[in-house]
C-alpha cells in the first residue's frame, strides 16, 4: 500500500502492550483490514501475532485508527473496498519514550 497516514513513534509507544513492557519483550503483529472512504482502515481482524500472550495483536488493533492508505494505487486503481495486511513490529519503548509519555499523561 501507499500509506497517507502512518502512527507516530509517540503514539506506537503509548500502545505498547502492558505485559510485554513488564516482560521487557517486543513483538510483531499483522492485520488484515477493509480499505474504507478516505484510505482509512475498517473491520480490521489479527492475524498473526508473535510471541502470543503479550497484547501485540490487540495493540495491533488499536493502532489502525491511525493508519490510512492513498485512495488510489500506483496503477491508477481505487483502494475503496480492498483489503490489505499490515504487519507492525514493536520495540520495548526507550527511557526517552517513556519520559515523553509521561511527561504528556501528568506521570512521574
């Protein structure tokens, strides 16, 4: 896909799941999503995630608000309607990210 919209390293940060932060883990997870009006992502399902049991997949999820694709393809096609796979990688946040974060939440 051609991305409009990409989530910022921020806002991948913030989702970091909970139990890989504590297991001090990262992980990878992909989505499948329906192409909707603007290039915005819809009916998005988990389709893999790695390891399992550390909340990549449902972060996954929550991630695809933030991404949109271009309405059209490099071949002059409509994306209305497809679906695509997004594969997304998470890294442990770094103590820069953190501090940001908490910096914006009011946390210490």
């Amino acid at each position: 896909p051609q991305w409009a919209k990409l989530p910022a390293a921020l806002e991948v940060a913030r989702l970091y799941p909970t139990a890989a932060r504590k297991a001090r883990v990262g992980g990878r997870a992909a989505i499948n999503c329906l192409v909707g009006v603007g290039g915005r992502l819809e009916d998005c399902r988990p389709v893999s995630e790695t390891p399992k049991g550390h909340g990549f997949g449902a972060a996954a999820l929550t991630l695809s608000e933030r991404f949109a694709v271009k309405v059209w393809s490099s071949e002059g096609l409509p994306t209305l309607g497809g679906r695509i796979t997004v594969p997304i990688r998470f890294e442990p946040p770094s103590a820069e990210e953190l501090a940001a974060e908490a910096k914006k939440t009011g946390g210490v």
